[in-house]
C-alpha cells in the first residue's frame, strides 16, 4: 500500500485489510510504503492513526515502481492524491509491459468528494478497482467515466473503511463529570482557510463552553504545528487561541488522537465538512454541519443539502440537536441497513476475482498522449516519469550508480537540501506571504 498522508494512509492500510481477509495458511502481510514528499506522515501521526504494517518504508514514485516490478504481490492500494495514483499508474504500466502476470491495483478516495470530481476521477482511472464509498459516490463515478467514453467497470461500491465503533448510548452516558454531555468540534486544516472564519469558529466554540458550563467542549485537532496532512494548515488553531486574550473557561479543551477514540466520549459532533461527521452519523451521534460561514461548495458543507444536519452554532447554542435523515445516510454508505461488513463484499470479491484470474489486461488509463497531449507530461514528470510512464533521466538507481562517488554525493546533498527548501517555502514562507496578502 502506496500513501501520501497521515489520512490516506488511515484510509489505505484499513481498506487493503478489508479487501484481503486475514484467513488463509499463510495469512495476510501489508507491506506499507509512503511517498515522500510535502505531507509525508511523521511517526506521531502514523502511531495516532492506530493501523500498523508489517514492513514500512518511503519512497519516491520511481521506487515505488521498481519495487512493485521486482517484489510479488497480490494486490496494490494506491491511497494517494489524483496525480500520483496516475503517475504510478503509468509507471507500472510500462514496468508490466509484456509480463504474464501483474498485482491487481486499487485506488479510492479518502472520504467526501465534494470537489474536483472529474479531474480526480479521470486521475484514477487505470486502476483495476475504483472503490466507491457509498451509492451516491459510485453513480456519479460511472457516469463521469461513461461521459468520457471510457470504461466504468472498475467503480465498485462500498463504504469508508473506518466506520464502525460503538453505538451512541445518551442514557450509559449519564453521571459523568459533566452531565451536560461532550461537544467535539472537528477542525479540517484548510477549510476555513482565511484567519477572520477560523477565529470566528474557534471563538463561537469558546463561547459555547462558556454559556453551558455542565458540557465539556473539546476542539478536536488534526496535527500539531509544522505537521502536515493531506491539506496544508497554514493557520493552526493552536496558535490562533493564544491570540483570543481573555483566557478559555475550565470545560474548554484541545485534542488530538485518534478520531475514533474521540467518538467513543462524543455527545455532539460539530463540524464544516470533515469526514469525521459520517464517523459520527455512522454511530448515531448527533452531528452538526456549520452553517454559520454559508453553505458553499468552497466550504464543502454543500455536500450535507438533505442530510438534515445543517446548523448553526447559535442554535446549538440554544440547545437543537440535528435529526439525519434515513434516505440520506443510506445513499451515502451511512448507518445502512445489514452489517456494516457486508459493504465490503463486493469489492472483496471483485479483487479475489482478479487476483485469482490467470492474466490481467494491461493497465489502461483514460489519459495518455492522445487524450491529453497538454496535461499528462506534467502529471507524470512531478512524480519521476516520462509521458509513456519510463522513469524520466536522473530518476533511478542505476542513473546514480553511473555519477561518481563524489559527484553523487553532492547530488543527493542538493537533492535533499533543494527538497528542504521546497517543504519549507510550501509550509513556511507561501502562508506568511499569503497573509501579508490579505492585509
């Protein structure tokens, strides 16, 4: 399994799990690969994830390849943004050509797809498998692929891999040290991405432990500062609480850990669009969608139109408690009827089927030179490849080993500090700038 953060990595590893039951003589192995780059997960992050590999290891988009071309496995999970499930596509397209037999590959988006859906989609395509989290998910990925004229039997229906946990019990949740119950509010680091909405949130979640002081309010935050996750946060809300200047009542509090275990305590989920609020719906707390900064699709909270749990902290303030609607959760792979398990049936034995399959066509993406002469090259040559996925000049091994020992000293020491630089300019400097912009 191929990541490139701590959230795709979550989403990842649980599904190459769930794909490859654990039952047979010689038992199931994941190996795990991260993909270097500007949201590469530290050790804090994989540990707060919870999911272990056997083996892990990060790598560069070459070496990934090389390694899928000289290593046996079964199956491939990539768990990467759209770019980089293409270029890996390619790369091991072309690593494959001619073999007789190859790793079944799948791919998937990580939660909510509210945005980018045909450039994401059209990125993916190539894969084997195409996992789809819910009914809704996967109608709308046939019929993009449909649209193009390209084959939409990859798409498989199933549901996000870290649903479950326990049920929402409110009367085993009585007697607490706060009788009021706990309000997580789940931050998302680029939405909202301006300081003025962030503050806004951040205060009206202050403001609400102060006006129920029997509830215990947590902010519930995905990485500390300098760590990155799928999306760059570049206004940390552990910062932005410093700058409130009248202090935070007793029941107020920061968080991190595992979303899950977060849950296990939650008597309100508050939100603007995180995946964490079909965690939440799934086990039947109650969930709140913020309304307050608009329903925008820049938001994502768009994506909640019908669910019933649209809201907005001043009547949250005054006590509403959302109500989901039934038709809604079901459509998108929520709380739906029969074991929660069984939604992955089908994409278990669409994989098994593959797997089992003497030989497998040639991986075949949708973009290639002829479909898109203008956008493929620079997709692939981020990640290390040619357009006709050969890795590019410089990207390989054996391109090191004919530079000297000393010149290949040097070039990795420019390659490193060059990368340092990037990350630093991306994390550091880029947002700095922005908010000069803004002033």
């Amino acid at each position: 399994m191929l990541a490139d953060s701590d959230t795709r990595w979550k989403w990842g590893a649980l599904t190459a799990q769930r794909l490859v039951p654990d039952d047979s003589e010689a038992g199931r192995r994941l190996d795990g690969f991260l993909l270097r780059g500007r949201a590469t997960p530290t050790v804090r992050q994989l540990a707060e994830v919870g999911v272990r590999a056997d083996a892990l290891r990060e790598v560069t988009g070459t070496e990934f390849v090389r390694a899928m071309d000289r290593e046996h496995y079964d199956v491939i999970v990539l768990s990467l943004v759209g770019g980089a499930v293409q270029a890996m596509v390619h790369g091991l397209a072309h690593a494959w050509r001619g073999a007789a037999r190859r790793p079944v590959v799948v791919t998937g988006y990580v939660g909510v797809v509210y945005e980018k859906l045909a450039d994401g989609l059209l990125l993916r395509h190539g894969a084997d498998v195409v996992l789809a989290n819910s009914r809704h998910d996967a109608e709308r990925f046939r019929e993009v692929y449909r649209g193009v004229g390209a084959s939409a039997d990859s798409v498989v229906e199933c549901a996000l891999p870290f649903l479950g946990g326990a049920r929402y019990d409110e009367k085993a949740r009585l007697g607490r040290a706060h009788p009021g119950g706990t309000v997580v509010f789940a931050v998302q680091p680029s939405v909202p991405d301006n300081r003025a909405d962030r503050t806004y949130l951040l205060r009206r979640a202050v403001e609400h432990a102060r006006r129920h002081p029997d509830r215990e309010v947590v902010v519930k935050l995905r990485s500390k500062p300098g760590e990155h996750t799928t999306h760059i946060e570049e206004l940390p809300y552990q910062k932005l609480i410093d700058r409130l200047g009248d202090g935070v009542p007793a029941n107020f509090r920061l968080a991190y850990g595992n979303m899950g275990e977060v849950l296990d305590t939650a008597d309100l989920l508050v939100t603007v669009s995180s995946t964490a609020a079909l965690e939440s719906l799934h086990r039947g707390v109650p969930t709140a969608v913020l309304t307050d900064l608009g329903i925008r699709e820049a938001l994502g909270n768009h994506h909640f139109l019908g669910s019933g749990c649209l809201a907005s902290w001043d009547q949250l303030d005054a006590g509403h408690r959302p109500e989901p609607d039934p038709a809604w959760l079901a459509r998108q792979g929520v709380a739906a009827d029969g074991p929660y398990e069984t939604w992955f049936d089908a994409a278990r034995d669409r994989v098994a089927e593959l797997a089992a399959a003497d030989t497998l066509p040639p991986l075949d993406p949708y973009y290639t030179r002829a479909t898109a002469p203008g956008y493929l090259p620079g997709r692939l040559a981020r990640y290390g490849f040619e357009p006709d996925g050969r890795p590019r000049p410089g990207a390989t091994p054996e391109d090191e080993a004919r530079v000297g020992g000393l010149r290949r000293v040097v070039r990795h020491t420019m390659r490193e500090a060059a990368r340092g630089a990037y990350r630093h300019g991306v994390q550091r400097v880029a947002p700095v700038i922005r908010r000069m912009g803004e002033l």
